[in-house]
C-alpha cells in the first residue's frame, strides 16, 4: 500500500483479533490471522484495521491496558511453543480444553494461557528473549512482576510505599528478589512480538497495511503512570482530583466521563513532548498506519471532578 505521497483510495475491513475463529478461546496471532489476511487479500482488501493489541487489564477491554506498549499474552498462539519443543502436544489441549466455543471467557482464557506460558519459560534452556530490549520492558517487567507479588492489584494498592513511589533502594531490592520472574515477563513479551513481527511481515508481503489503534489515555493503573506520575494530574499516592472526558458530540449530549488521568500538559511541554514521541514513534513501528482515538482530546478536553478513587479491583 504506497504512502509516500498521498493515500490511494482503499477498502479494508476493522476487526479485533480476538474476534478471529479458533480452539483457543480468543482469536490469536497464529494461522487463523494469516488466513484472514489471505481473506482481505484474495478479496481486494488492502487494510486491516485492528483495536488496540497492548496488554489489557482487570476489565479486559483493550482501551484499558496496563501498558502502552506492552502486547497482550493472550493473543500468543500457543502452537508455537510446541514447535519450539517448550511444551508438549497435550499441555497443547490441555490448554483447550474447557474453552467456550459459544462465548469468551478471558478470565479462563488469561489463566490457561499463563500456566502455558510459565511451563514454557521454565523449559528454556538458553535466553533469546535477551536480545529484545525496547526501552519501556524494564519498567514493565518490574511492574508485572511486582504487581504479580500483590495478587495483580494495581500500584496504588501495593501496601510498600516505598515500592508505589519508586524509590530506588525499594526497587533495586525488587529487582533482586523478584528476577525471575522479571526475566519470565520479558520472555513473554519477546514471545508477542516475534508472532507480531511474522504476521506483520506476512500481510506486507501480500499488499494489506495493519492499522492500529492508540487510545489518547493511558489507564490509572498502567506501568506509565507508575513510572512517571509527574506527568499526570495526580499525587504520589495515586489520588487525582480530575478525570478525562469529551465534551458533547453526535454521539452523546452530555458528552463522555472516561475516568482516565488527565496529563500534565505543562510538564510535557517542558521536556518537549518527548513522551508523546516515543509512544507515537513505537506505534508507527509496531503498524503500517495508526489510528488515535480520541485524538480530538489534543485541543478539546473535559475533566470531571473526582470524588471517588478507583475500587479494589486485580489484573491478574
């Protein structure tokens, strides 16, 4: 799909993967994608637009991830362990089984899919994963493997402050105790983007762009906004006195109540939006085209007061 001048017109279809057929529970980055691709291409398609593929949180919706660039566990199809000799043909169906074929359940999906991935980790027998390195992993991995430790609550609820407000003795000392399972987080995230990287090469191949799709906000319990709270409207203990919304549309009179932190638009300024590139700059790399929602936040915004702090909920 030639950009380099204008966009030449096209169709293409908007679908999650997760919404692709097979025996896992949700869809996967695996045949069942390619073939769908081979769907678009057979057909004159020449996009595929997708929802959000970063790792989702206790609501399970992808405009709720607990990273912006972490990708979803769950998207990784499993049929590649086997065939790196990491599980064997029955942990394979044992991850099968059970699975709703009339309905999702993420909740299975998400626990099955982590046994088969922790067995998968502790079979390595070299580290591959080591040469993957973006420089939002350690941060994530840290977190993930934190937040693990407190039954996945999210970082305002971890009872260490020390931990909440990353204080370098608190974490050097995490990093410690907790290694390996960092290292297994990293191995995961390697994992997503090696499946991602061959289907991405697959539909460049047969002349159909991925579009992506970048939610403005990033959620209150994310890697982000633990490792850089001063760039969101909101104090040391995860307290913010606004929350994001959209002023009136067509979609909705009253406009829209989103809950997210509000940035800090003063500080980013300051350090001349370099966190708005980086992430802007990954998306461009992970997709052919990407896609901002709600991008009209940039110059229009609405904060409502918030008068209650997020309830008690997990994303493991």
């Amino acid at each position: 799909m030639a950009s380099d001048k204008k966009f030449p017109r096209s169709a293409g279809v908007l679908m999650p993967i997760t919404m692709l057929h097979g025996a896992f529970g949700i869809g996967v980055l695996g045949v069942e994608a390619r073939e769908f691709i081979d769907f678009l291409f057979d057909r004159g398609f020449h996009a595929w637009q997708m929802l959000p593929v970063e790792q989702t949180g206790y609501c399970f919706s992808p405009y709720r991830s607990i990273s912006a660039y972490a990708g979803e566990p769950m998207l990784i199809d499993p049929r590649m362990l086997v065939e790196m000799g990491l599980i064997s043909p029955d942990e394979l169906f044992n991850r099968v089984e059970g699975v709703d074929w009339s309905k999702v359940d993420y909740e299975l999906v998400r626990r099955k899919q982590w046994i088969l991935l922790k067995t998968a980790f502790l079979r390595l027998k070299d580290k591959p994963y080591t040469k993957f390195n973006p420089f939002w992993l350690d941060d994530y991995a840290l977190y993930m493997a934190i937040s693990q430790q407190h039954n996945f609550h999210p970082w305002f609820m971890w009872p260490d402050k020390a931990l909440r407000a990353r204080e370098q003795s608190a974490l050097e000392k995490a990093e410690e105790e907790l290694s390996e399972d960092i290292e297994f987080f990293k191995f995961v995230q390697w994992l997503f983007d090696k499946q991602w990287c061959e289907l991405k090469k697959y539909a460049t191949e047969r002349n159909v762009a991925i579009i992506g799709d970048m939610p403005i906000y990033v959620s209150w319990d994310s890697v982000e906004v633990w490792s850089r709270r001063d760039l969101f409207n909101m104090d040391e203990d995860g307290k913010y006195p606004t929350v994001s919304g959209v002023p009136p549309d067509y979609f909705s009179v009253d406009g829209q109540r989103w809950g997210d932190p509000i940035y800090n638009w003063q500080l980013m300024k300051e350090e001349n939006y370099q966190w708005w590139i980086n992430r802007v700059k990954y998306s461009i790399e992970r997709y052919d085209f990407v896609r901002i929602d709600h991008f009209r936040a940039f110059a229009n915004y609405w904060e409502f007061l918030q008068s209650w702090k997020p309830q008690e909920r997990g994303n493991g």
